[in-house]
C-alpha cells in the first residue's frame, strides 16, 4: 500500500491531478485515518511532503476553478482530516516533523489565499470553507504546541486575520446576529462561520503561544467583543437544548478569546471591570455558563483531546469561571449553590480531556 501511495505522488508535480489518482489518494488517506498513522508517515515522509506542498500551491493559486470539482473537495477534506489527526498523534512524531508536513506555505502565498477570500462574492464559497479546514489546523497545532517555535507564517496570519475579520463590520454584523434568541440554520454560511469561528479560533491560540506579538491590547479586545459575549450567552443559555450545531464552535471559540484576555489581566484586575460591573451580574452569568456545560448531550461528546466544538465549549466556559473564582471575591457564591457544585463535579467525572478535570 506504502508503495502505490509513492507511485501515486510521483503525479503530483503538476498541480491539476486526474480523477482516477485522485480518487486513490483519497481512500489511501482515509485508510491511514482510520489504521497506524505514525507507521504511515513514517515510511512514506517524503510523499506526505510532497501531497502537503501541492496543497498549498492549489489553494494560493490566484484562480481555484478546480474547486468545484467534486474529487478535489474530497482530498482536500480527508487530507485536512489527516492532518488534524496527524497534530494529535503523540506516538513517535515529533512536533518539529509534524510543522514540516503541515505548514509547507509562504507568507506570500497566505497572503494569495486571504485575497482570494476577500475577492468572493459566494457566501458559502466552497473555497472559503477549505481554508477554513486549513486555518483551523494551524490554530489546533499552535494550542497543542504553544511553547514550540514559532512558524513562519503565524504572526502574519494572525495580524491579518484580526485586522481585516475581527475588528471590522463585517464582523461586527455577523457576531449581532448571534444576539438573537431564534438564529436561521441559512445565517451559519462557510464566510459567516470563516469570520467568527475560524478567526476568534486562530486569535485564541495565538494568544495562548509562548511568542507572539499581539497587534491590541487584551483590554482592546475585551472591549471590542464582551457587550456581544454577554448578551449572547445571556439569550442561549437557556436555549442550550435547542442549539444549532455550528453555534456550539461560535459560542466555544467567543467564549475561549473572552478567558484568554480576561486571563491576562489577572494580576490588575483590569478585565474584570470591563466584563462586570457589579457582584450580582457576575453571579447571573456563572448561573448561565454552568446552564450550558450542564446539558448532558455536551457531556457525551467530550474528546480526550481538545479537539471537537464541545470540548473546546466546556473548556473555555470553566477557563472563565476560574478567572472568576481567582478575580472577584465570590467563592462564597460556588460554595452555597448546590447546582453549580454538582454540575461541576458531573462534568469532571464524564470528562476524558484532563484539562477539564483539572480545571
């Protein structure tokens, strides 16, 4: 199998691949998926690399006809699922081997990727929801590896991404329409979900890396994004049972960006005046946070990695309830509410990502 899979990639010099090769790499990869991934990349590095470049020569091409192309879709899925896979394969990979493969990409050609975005007009162009697959990758990898060294193209990805999708309109539109109670399944398009999902993700992990430079303050942040945070969790939480599944990551990723800043201003307490300006109001939203992480369907689908929209839910909720607990002088207020010590406990009982249970 190793062999046909070399024999395949030979093909890959060109960037337009036949269906039939495409077609094989496809159920190769699949394959791997499923079975000994470490064993697979392994013996077959070089080919991998090789698969990984033309990857990212496809997608920062400034024409991507071929993505309406059904056997390219399915490639370009499988092979980001590979990949996501491959970022949490602890077996004999090292993370350096593991950046190589992933990240075979130029700032030039992110920059061709992020013009292409701009430049479409189809709010579930297909494109857009690939490198999404292909940002979000980037974004899992930086959090699992936050003290390794930084990539080439990370600081340049982020600067673009919370300049031109998180602190503009367009943003500011998208995240306004979480704010109501009832959400049209149609509202959740691929450009939609790039703006609030993908880019709240890559800022979260950017801001949990050991080396980065962030273009605003935590403060700024905050700033720019609680009166939206409030307020949505607010209207949802009690809602949870009702939830779209796309608003599960949107909510996650939000939620996860709020602890992060909140986080950095522990030591001054800056965050806290701006997210609560009174004890009561502090008291209300742990009451609504712990709503949402006690619903038990969320319970079930809890990864032993932070890898899927519930895990990434549950723990940036309990990253925010500890900055709580650790900022404001309400401990009194987790003791003395039996419901909130309960669904605590239950969640670190169910949970299989130590994180949760530690936090």
């Amino acid at each position: 199998m190793y062999d046909n899979f070399e024999e395949l990639i030979t093909q890959f010099s060109s960037l337009y691949i036949s269906t039939k090769v495409l077609h094989q790499i496809n159920l190769i990869l699949q394959q791997q998926i499923n079975e000994s991934l470490s064993l697979f990349v392994s013996h077959s590095f070089n080919s991998i690399l090789t698969l990984e470049h033309w990857a990212w020569q496809l997608l920062s091409q400034n024409s991507h006809q071929w993505i309406n192309e059904l056997h390219y879709q399915e490639v370009f899925h499988t092979l980001a699922l590979f990949n996501k896979k491959l970022i949490y394969d602890y077996n004999i990979i090292e993370v350096s081997k593991k950046a190589i493969l992933l990240f075979p990409v130029t700032v030039d050609q992110i920059n061709i990727i992020f013009e292409q975005i701009r430049q479409s007009n189809d709010d579930n162009d297909p494109f857009i929801i690939i490198v999404s697959l292909w940002l979000d990758n980037h974004s899992y990898f930086l959090h699992d590896n936050p003290h390794s060294n930084k990539l080439v193209i990370t600081d340049y990805i982020n600067k673009y991404i919370i300049c031109n999708y998180i602190m503009n309109k367009q943003f500011k539109m998208y995240i306004s329409q979480l704010r109501h109670s009832y959400i049209p399944e149609s509202i959740f398009s691929g450009k939609m979900l790039f703006y609030i999902k993908t880019s709240l993700f890559s800022l979260f992990s950017y801001l949990g890396a050991k080396d980065h430079r962030c273009f605003y303050t935590a403060d700024e942040i905050l700033r720019y994004l609680y009166e939206d945070y409030l307020q949505i969790i607010y209207i949802h939480s009690s809602l949870v049972a009702t939830w779209n599944k796309d608003l599960v990551p949107c909510i996650g990723h939000l939620t996860g960006v709020i602890a992060k800043c909140y986080w950095s201003g522990e030591k001054n307490r800056t965050q806290m005046k701006i997210l609560f300006s009174t004890e009561q109001l502090t008291c209300d939203h742990v009451r609504e946070l712990i709503y949402i992480i006690g619903y038990e369907q969320f319970h079930k689908e809890i990864e032993s990695v932070r890898s899927n929209d519930e895990t990434v839910l549950i723990d940036s909720i309990l990253m925010v309830l500890l900055n709580i607990v650790r900022t404001q002088n309400i401990n009194w207020f987790f003791r003395s509410n039996i419901i909130i010590r309960e669904t605590l406990l239950t969640v670190a009982e169910k949970s299989l990502y130590d994180e949760i249970c530690l936090r």
